[in-house]
C-alpha cells in the first residue's frame, strides 16, 4: 500500500467520524425539544399528586341508578 | 362518619312505563364520606319521559363517578353550587333541542342532594320534594308548580290548589322550557335526621303525618329499616290507588 493510498483511507476515516459526531449531535438536540414539548409545566406537576391521592382515596360503597331506558341522546 | 342511603321505584298500578329514576352514591374520600341522592320524574304527559329523566340521572352519576373526585381536593359550594346549576342548564338545552329534533316533547324533573363530609346542597326544579324528618317533617323544596306560584302570590289558598286541575302543571322542568333556574340550598348536616327525596307520585295520598311517623330517624336507622319503610309506604299508596309512578330515596348521616 502506497503512501498516498493510506492517506486516501486516513482522510475517508475522518470524514465518516466527523460526519457521525454532526449526526448524532442534531439527533440528540432534536430529542431534547420533543421532550421540552412534552413535560408539563412546573405548577402543573406539583398538583398531580395531590389529585391523585384524592382520586385513589375515592373509593364508591353505594352504588345504585336506576333507569328504565338503554336509549342514549348522543350530544 | 357514616352516611346510609337507600331508594326505591316502582310502576305503579295505572302506568305501562316507570318514567322515573333515581340513584344513590355514597363513597369514602381521602377526607370523609361523599354522596349523591338523586329522583327525575320523567314527565307523565310527555313522550319519552323515561329517557329524560335517564340522561339527567346518567349525567350526574357519571359526573359523581369521574370528575367528582378530582373536583374535592379544592371543593367549594360556590363552585358546586355554579357547576350544578351549568349542568342543569347544559341538559336542559340537550333535552329540548333533541325534542325539537323528534319533533317530540320530553321532560323531566330533577331533585338531589351532594354531600361533602357534615355539608350539604340540595338542587331542585319541579315538584319532585326534598323532606328533612328530624323532630319534625320540614319540606325544604319550593314546588315550581302553576298553583303553587298562584297561592304565594295570593290568588289562590292552599285548599284550591289542592283540588285545582293544574295542580301538575308545572311551571318549570329539565328539557321543556327554554330557561331554568334551579332552587340550590346549602346546609350542614346533623345526626339523627333523615333526608327524604320523592317524587309526586309517592306522596300525594300520604299524610305529612304519615311521612313523619313512618320515616322517622328511629325508625330508618340502617339501610335494611330504611329499604322496608319504603316499600311498606309504596304499597300503601299502591293501595290507595296513586296512579303516578312511585320513587322516593332516603339519606343520613351519622357525624
């Protein structure tokens, strides 16, 4: 293998390793702001958990409707 | 803190349809007891009223069930009071313009009460009554029937209306006229005293006397009481020939 040819290989090396760190940098930044978009915000988050204990404390021990129809009114 | 309810329909002898419906919730929350007791007496002389009073029964057992329990974390009557009347209001609208739609009349009445804890809020339009029996029997619902308006007027006594043909006719209802403005009370609760909720059906042939008497928090201190003083009672106007449909619920709680 010449000279010439090693640096042929060398300079491909690099371009395939630089172009990976390009790609894998606009992928991780694109990640980033999906999961900016998707958590909510601040205030939102501290009142969930309060809700949920209400919700799961809720617990139904009479339980009777009665109607003499199975016809719904669609809205 | 314990609260017990407990309801009951039935046909009636002259009617091919109960028209009526009813339910009754009671649940434990993080902070004590909740509950919904609710009678709809569908409409007799309109189409359909068994459905109308099944949509806005539906509706608020669906509401108790799912969005309730999210709403008492920051639970007030204010707000209670405003998101039952927008309800009221929302199902009002639903019915009259599906009425509209079928070319069909349907009405109903709708009369319960929520409680949160030792508080409570009682919700009417129509006649369907609301009964406090404590030491005495106190009706806490305003009919919002023709003659009942008449006599608070002054144009009527009590005795005429209680014989006048339109004794029925109702002045307001869920689903037939265009705007409702429903009766919200709030209250607290307190031991021995039972809460009544009927429809007209189940207390047109019975004395105030009877009710108090048969109804009283002695006599319907457990569910089993109250399930047997209730059917006692509907077989007595069954007997006495009402030819409505029946309904009555009965609520307490023990602080």
């Amino acid at each position: 293998m010449t000279t010439g040819e090693i640096l042929v290989i060398a300079a491909a090396a690099a371009v395939f390793v630089i172009i990976n760190i390009i790609m894998w940098t606009i992928i991780a930044k694109k990640e980033k702001k999906v999961r900016e978009r998707t958590t909510p915000p601040a205030d939102i988050n501290e009142k969930l958990p309060d809700e949920a204990a209400a919700a799961s404390g809720f617990k139904l021990i009479e339980n009777t409707v009665i109607v003499h129809t199975n016809e719904r009114i669609i809205s | 803190m314990k609260y017990i309810a407990a309801c009951d329909t039935d046909i009636g002898i002259s009617k091919k349809i109960n028209q009526d419906s009813v339910c009754i919730k009671t649940a434990k929350t993080s902070t004590g007891m909740a509950a919904l007791v609710m009678v709809c007496d569908g409409m007799g002389g309109l189409s359909r009223g068994e459905l109308a009073s099944a949509e806005v029964v539906r509706s608020f057992a669906d509401w108790f069930d799912t969005e309730f329990p999210f709403e008492l974390p920051d639970w007030d009557w204010q707000t209670a009071a405003h998101n039952v009347i927008s309800r009221l209001r929302r199902l009002n609208a639903m019915l009259v313009h599906y009425g509209a739609q079928n070319s069909i009349q349907l009405g109903t009445t709708a009369t319960g009460i929520i409680a949160v804890n030792s508080e409570y809020m009682t919700f009417h339009v129509g006649d369907s009554r609301i009964y406090k029996i404590s030491d005495k029997l106190s009706q806490i619902t305003d009919d919002h029937t023709y003659v009942n308006r008449a006599v608070k007027m002054g144009k009527m006594t009590p005795e005429e209306a209680l014989v006048d043909p339109r004794r029925n006719a109702l002045v307001q209802c869920i689903g037939v006229t265009g705007e409702v403005a429903p009766e919200i009370r709030l209250g607290n609760l307190e031991n021995d005293v039972t809460y009544m909720v009927c429809s007209d059906g189940f207390r047109h042939v019975l004395t105030e006397k009877e009710l108090f008497e048969e109804l009283s928090a002695k006599k319907t201190s457990t569910k089993k009481n109250m399930q047997s003083k209730m059917r006692e009672l509907i077989e007595t106007v069954k007997k006495r020939e009402e030819s409505d449909n029946i309904t009555v619920a009965l609520f307490r709680a023990e602080l």
